[in-house]
C-alpha cells in the first residue's frame, strides 16, 4: 500500500521520520543501534573501522528522500552517463556536506571515538581512471548542491582501479578489493533488475499493418542489479542518486543443473562466472582505448540497463513518446556510453513501433555529448566485425542512421566523395571501424568540449566537417569545474576556516566569486603570515604522508614542487624529472657559496600508468632512479586531498594543444600554489583570471605545435644543448644502468620527439621562491580569482534542466520512504 493512500499510516510514518534529528544524542543513539543490530557487536569489541561502519550506517538514515519531491514536482530529470565515478571516500564529505560536523565529531568524541580516525578507516571508491572519473563525481557534488533533478548512472565495478606499489622502482599493479569489507554507502536493489542480450540474431519480418520489423532474439542474457549511491548536496536537504549496475547471472539460469547433476561442478558454473565477469573490472586506461570485447560488453550493458530504467520511470507518467524529450535529457560523458544513442532507437523502432524519424528526432534531443580529448589514440573506434557479432541489430541500426545522414551530406555538397568518407561513420581503411565520436556527434543536439582552446581545436580539427554541416552553435565550450566543498572545505580545512574567518561566512563554498573579497587582505602582513602559515602546516601532513608511505623524511621549509596526475607522454613526466637532473649536475658544479643562495626544493611526483603503457612505466623507472626526488605510490583521491593543499608549486606542462583542460590545476591554485605550466587546456583560462604574472609560463604554443613537430622530425632543428647534457649523463650510467631507460631516450631521437620535450626544455627550468611576500601575495590573489573554475559553474552552463528554485522553500521537512 502506498504511504499516501491512509492518512493514519501516513502520519505514522511522518512521526517515525521525524524522529532523525540531528543533535549529538539522537547521532549517538542510532551509532549505538546500528553498532548492535547492523553490526551486531557490543561496545567491548568495536575497534575504528566499526566506528567508520556504524557512523556511516547514522548518516543513511538522515538522508532523505529528494526523489519523491522531484516526481511530485513533475519536472525533467538529467541523466549523467558515465563509466567512470571517482569518488574516494564519502564520510568526511557528507558529514561536512550535510552540516554534521560539529554533532559528529562531539558524539564520536564522547563515545571514545575520534572522527578523523574513523574517516581514515574507509577505503577509496576508485571506480575512474583520472581526470574523466573525477569530474563526473565533482559534477554529482554540484547537481545535489544546486538541487538539479539529477541521476548519476555507472557501473559497480568488483574491482576498481589498480593499486599500485613500487618495487624496485618498478610498478606493480594490485588488484583494488575496495567491496571486500563491505561498502555501507550503497543500497542493494534486488527489486530494480533488468536484463540484457548479448549475441543472437536479428529476425526480419512484417508487423500488422505490413510494415518491416526486427526482432533481435537468442544469445545469451545477463541481469543488470542496481545499486544506489546517495550523494547528499552542501548547505541542501537535497540527496540525489548515482545508480551503479552490477551483473549477475539471469536468475533461470543461476546455474546448470544438468552439469551439476552430471557431476561438473566447473562447468555448472561456468555461466555464473561469465555473467559476473562483465562488471568485474574498470579498464584501466587514462586517454587510450584497448579494444577488448569485454569493454564493448560494459558499455552495452551499462546503456541498455540505464535506458531500462530511464524508460521505466517515464512510463509511469502514461506520457505520449513525442514529451519524452521533455521529460529527460541525457548527458554522455564521453564516447563510452555512445551504444545509447542506436539502442534507444532499437527500443523506440523495434520495440515499441514509432516510425524512423519520429524516434531519431526524440533521440537527438534527448543526448548531448562531452568529448575530452583529441588524442587520437584515445578515439574509440569498434569494429564492425565486433559489433555485428555481439550486437547484431545495433550495428544494423548504426548503418541506417549513417546512411540517412550521408544522404543529407550529399544533399548539402552534392558529388563531394572525400567529404562522405571523411565524415562517414564507417572508417573503411585498413579495415571497417566504427566511429564513436561521429555517432555520438550525429545522435546528440550540442557537443561541448572542456576548456575553450580545446573547444575550439575540436572545430578545427577532429570535427571540422561537422561544424561546416550543422553550423558552429551546435559546438560549445563549458570549461571544467571542481566542487571547492571536497577540494578546500573538506582537503584543507585549516584554509577553509581562515577564509570563512577573514569572509565572515562560508557563503563563498557556494558562491565561489567571493572569494574576490580576499583581495584587500593581499598585501596585509598578517594575513600573509596566517595564509603561508596554514600552507606550511599541510606541508608538515604531507611530510608525514611521505615519512609514512615512502620512508623518506623532507624539509617542510623547502620548497615543494608537485606533479601528480596518470603518467602519460604527453604530460611529458619525462621533461620534468629531466629537468630535475639538470639542475642536479648544475647544483654538482657550483660552489658551496652558490649552493647556499639555491632555494632548495623537494621534488615530488605521483601518478598511475596503465598496466600496458611500456614507456609510462618506464618513466616511473627513471624517476625512482634519480635521487633527491620523492615518488609517492598509488595516488588516488584520498592522497589528492593531502598532497595538494601542501603543494608550493606544481607541474601542468602537456605539450600545447594535448591536455583538453585539466582539473588539479584548479584545485592547485584554489589551495594556495602557484602553477608552472604551458598555455594548454585550462592553464589559459587560469592565467586569464589571476593574471599571467602569477604563473611561470613556458614552452610552445598550439599554434606552434605542427612547425615545432615537423622541424624536429626532419632533424631541422638540433636538441637542446641542456638536454643533450642530461642524456649524457643518463647514459654515463649515473642514474642506474642506461638499458633501463634506453628506449625512453630513444623516443627523444629516432621516435622524433613527438611532445616536443628539446623544443620546451630551454624555458622549463627556475621558478622564484625567494621573496616570500611576494610569493604570499601572488598565492593569495591566484586562490581568490578561481570563481570561475567552481564546478556549479560548469553545471550552470551545461544548460540542464533545473526545477522552479522555490520548489526548495515548500519542501517538507521530512518525506517518506523512497518507492522510486
Ligand atoms: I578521453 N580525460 C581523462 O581523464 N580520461 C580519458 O580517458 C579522457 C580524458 C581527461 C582529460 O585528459 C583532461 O584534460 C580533462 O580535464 C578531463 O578528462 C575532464 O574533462
């Protein structure tokens, strides 16, 4: 019965809920029950991690239920489809999202237990690779903010990004069993499955009316389980969802019985296994594809379980199909949820009989598409031979929609038969692929990429015919975002407080352009002092991090110069720890009176490279070899929050034109750091608003990139003679034996220094630490021009659909259960 129908119920219920309130007693008695009856222990055996698990268990209860208000309210919901979400952990963030801190940390405290402990208790949730997972889960942060009628979709994955240890100076990868405690922030829905085909056939024939149908039929099936992840907004009782699928076996089918019965235990349960296997893993690739069926596999199953349930909750509105569209918009992040865009066409022809045009028009105004990179090797591309085989009816699908947009080309620039191929969504040569990034362009009604000068290169360059066929307004720029609630409230606390003190409020945490306010504080000498004083308070946390996981001590009086990010070739680790040994040979040659005028400086880095980039894991070879320099293994988001508000400096230096915005040089510069960078994705916006006085800028510019390339390659122009001595010392054997860094070099000459590493090395060099007022000012000017790289900005812009804003103010204090 649903609670609405019977007033008596109702108020029941109404009463019951009432009872979650937020003061240390009521924290503490549902910590203690669910100490005894979720955890079913007694307070003589409870160490932190049950701390962590029971406070966890107190929060739920004090979510309330934003989806009921939303259905009521009957607006449009947004859809962020993403196969990646970085979330790192969630305690700390909701009690300090949800207003608990205070309440928390006092109910812990009496109860013997400390809140810091207890959040360090909780185990990453890695389900990304890097910059793309964390800005979907920085987005989730700023929808729930903004009270957006939002949905995060994913997937649940057993294992997420790798751990990685170093051995030897070596990476090695372990496998991340993030769920094998349990996870306390997630809701298992037995009662929200769907299943999903893989294989089969596509059978022809004719329905009623003698029209052509396709019925895509056998293969094999799999159940997609939701699980909910509620992600509570800041200063909000707003709490929306990012529902996660895990696979399972179809319950028919849990097992073989007739093996079983035979007496082959292994092959009885071989289909479970197969089954389980889709969402076992996250591929670990940062800005690469890797072209395995397996990950074709996650993605189908990912859109076809989310367009179930999308599809569901429309339905319960008994709308015609034409107000879809109305009713939900759906945000791709990036190409890899693409397979939505001919799977929702499948279920709208197929299945539910509308006519071709009248579903592709609802397609393309539901989808819009964010691309992040124009690296050509992360460009997915499937081949036909792939799809066919695994989904037999969409590759048909894709055909059509090809067709009749090549019809439409040639309608438009008639005869023009390089421009078909060039813009086709079949790549026939070497052999037939399909283009993700075109499907995705044609379904979708706006294409946005993430920072303006990348915004821009993709019209010029990877969707150039695109932008001649639809016109440009079709192409926007929403520069990236991150929440300054996890990446300065929760990271640096210290600085928070002294902001909100000198502010008179925490109004800037939602409103990040008051952080202007801190201005006329500048040049004030104790400001200064307070603000380089928190600084060097995180660099002692970071110390201690290091003496912890590297046992290695630093000097929190030098200066800390930071790169932290996947290790990729084109965010050129590899001129960095270059540059490095450069300075070393040049300190070797000075005198103890020179050496005494340096400012010395701790060099540290961090960062993962997938498990088949040969020459990512090489750098991190090369710079474990070089002494006086710190690799911090397995960074990760829990790591982030501590290296970054210690940093003085840190390292944005891709290759101009490669890196399409970047989101930790935000974070960098809001806590305080200045950045050394090249005029690449964000950095130019960055230097646009703090001024390009506050930053050490250096090296090519986009517009520059081809000629550098092209003079390189044909040996036009010869290597930096800086550089040339650095190599000879590598080869002199002075870091190790050179065999280990051979083909490394190697990428430098004969590869034709494709990231152009000699042509910036000359500029790369010396930052300035040595007036510290200076610095002080430059650092506190830098933090409070960083409004714009708010993420609700970002959101903002996205152009959503939002809900009437006084739709907040009549919310009821409290809701009943949850029956989405
Ligand atoms: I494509 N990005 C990423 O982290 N992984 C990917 O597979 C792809 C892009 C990143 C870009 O490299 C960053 O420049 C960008 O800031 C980030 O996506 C978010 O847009």
């Amino acid at each position: 019965k649903s609670w609405s129908d019977d007033a008596a119920v109702n108020a029941l219920w109404t009463k019951l809920c009432a009872n979650k309130g937020s003061d240390v007693s009521t924290v503490q008695q549902s910590f203690v029950q669910h100490v005894q009856s979720t955890l079913a222990r007694t307070y003589f055996n409870i160490d932190n991690f049950a701390g962590y698990q029971a406070a966890a268990h107190s929060l739920i209860t004090h979510w309330d239920e934003t989806q009921q208000h939303h259905t009521k309210l009957d607006v449009k919901r947004v859809y962020y489809l993403s196969l990646e979400f970085l979330m790192g952990r969630s305690l700390g963030n909701a009690v300090l999202n949800m207003g608990l801190q205070g309440t928390f940390s006092e109910a812990l405290k009496q109860l013997g237990f400390s809140l810091e402990d207890v959040i360090d208790e909780e185990r990453d949730a890695a389900l990304g690779n890097g910059g793309l997972g964390r800005l979907a889960a920085c987005f989730m942060d700023s929808l729930a903010t903004l009270d957006y009628p939002a949905w995060g979709y994913g997937l649940r994955y057993t294992y997420g990004i790798f751990q990685q240890k170093i051995l030897n100076g070596y990476q090695v990868e372990v496998p991340d069993y993030w769920l094998s405690f349990g996870n306390p922030w997630e809701v298992e829905r037995l009662d929200v499955s769907y299943s999903v085909r893989f294989y089969g056939q596509v059978a022809k024939g004719k329905d009623a009316s003698g029209k052509s149908s396709y019925s895509w039929h056998g293969g094999e099936e799999v159940e997609a389980v939701a699980y909910d992840v509620p992600i509570p907004g800041f200063g909000t009782k707003s709490t929306i969802n990012i529902r996660l699928w895990s696979s399972k076996p179809l319950r028919s089918c849990y097992f073989d019985l007739h093996s079983f019965n035979e007496g082959n235990y292994q092959k009885s349960v071989e289909l479970q296994q197969r089954a389980e296997q889709i969402t076992s893993v996250l591929y670990p690739n940062d800005n690469t594809m890797a072209g395995k069926e397996l990950r074709l596999k996650q993605q189908y199953f990912f859109v076809s379980a989310t367009l179930q349930d999308i599809i569901r909750r429309f339905k319960k509105s008994k709308r015609a199909w034409s107000e879809f569209p109305n009713q939900v918009a759906i945000q791709l992040n990036d190409t890899h949820p693409t397979l939505g865009i001919p799977e929702l066409m499948r279920i709208l022809v197929d299945l539910e009989g509308l006519e071709w045009d009248e579903s592709w028009d609802i397609v393309t105004k539901v989808y819009s598409f964010t691309n992040h990179t124009v690296l050509p090797e992360a460009m997915e591309k499937w081949p036909v031979s792939m799809i066919s085989n695994l989904l037999p009816r969409h590759m048909q699908i894709i055909y059509d929609i090809n067709l009749f947009f090549l019809q439409k080309v040639e309608a438009l620039f008639p005869g023009d038969r390089a421009r078909l191929a060039r813009m086709s969504i079949i790549e026939e040569s070497p052999y037939q692929q399909v283009r993700m990034a075109f499907l995705a362009v044609i379904g979708s009604h706006t294409v946005n990429g993430v920072a303006a000068i990348h915004s821009n290169l993709i019209k010029s360059t990877i969707f150039s015919d695109f932008v001649e066929f639809y016109g440009a307004s079709k192409f926007q720029n929403k520069t990236n975002g991150i929440t300054p609630r996890r990446w300065l409230h929760q990271a640096n606390p210290k600085l928070s407080a002294l902001i909100s003190e000198k502010l008179g409020g925490q109004g800037w945490l939602t409103q990040l352009d008051k952080l202007e306010g801190l201005i006329k504080f500048a040049d004030d000498e104790n400001f200064q002092k307070a603000w380089m004083d928190v600084k060097k308070q995180n660099k002692i946390r970071l110390a201690e991090l290091i003496r912890d996981t590297c046992k290695v001590i630093i000097n929190p009086e030098a200066m800390y110069d930071v790169q932290v990010k996947r290790i990729h070739e084109y965010k050129r680790q590899f001129m960095n720890i270059l540059s490095v040994v450069h300075r070393y040979l040049d300190l070797k040659r000075m005198s103890p009176a020179e050496i005494k005028e340096t400012v010395p400086r701790v060099v540290i880095f961090g960062g993962k490279a997938a498990p088949g980039y040969y020459i990512a894991k090489m750098v991190i070879k090369l710079i474990n070899s070089v002494a006086e320099v710190v690799f911090i293994p397995d960074y990760n988001i829990s790591n982030a929050e501590v290296i970054i508000p210690a940093s003085d400096i840190s390292e944005h230096i891709s290759t101009a034109g490669t890196e399409a915005s970047g989101t930790s040089n935000m974070k960098f510069v809001l806590n305080g750091g200045l950045i050394i960078g090249t005029m690449d994705g964000a950095n130019i916006e960055i230097a646009e608003e703090i001024g390009q006085d506050k930053m050490f800028i250096f090296g090519c510019l986009a517009e520059q990139v081809d000629d550098a390339r092209h003079n390189q390659k044909y040996r036009k122009t010869s290597m930096n003679p800086d550089l040339e001595g650095v190599l000879d010392a590598l080869k002199a054997g002075r870091f190790g034996d050179f065999e280990n860094f051979a083909p490394l070099v190697d990428t430098l000459t004969i590869g034709g220094d494709y990231y152009l590493i000699s042509h910036d090395f000359a500029s790369c060099t010396y930052a300035a630490y040595r007036d510290k007022k200076q610095w002080a000012r430059n650092s506190i000017i830098s933090a409070a021009k960083m409004g714009k790289f708010s993420s609700d900005r970002s959101i903002r812009e996205l152009d959503l659909p939002s809900h009437d804003p006084d739709a907040r103010q009549s919310r009821p204090a409290v809701w009943p259960l949850p029956v989405d």
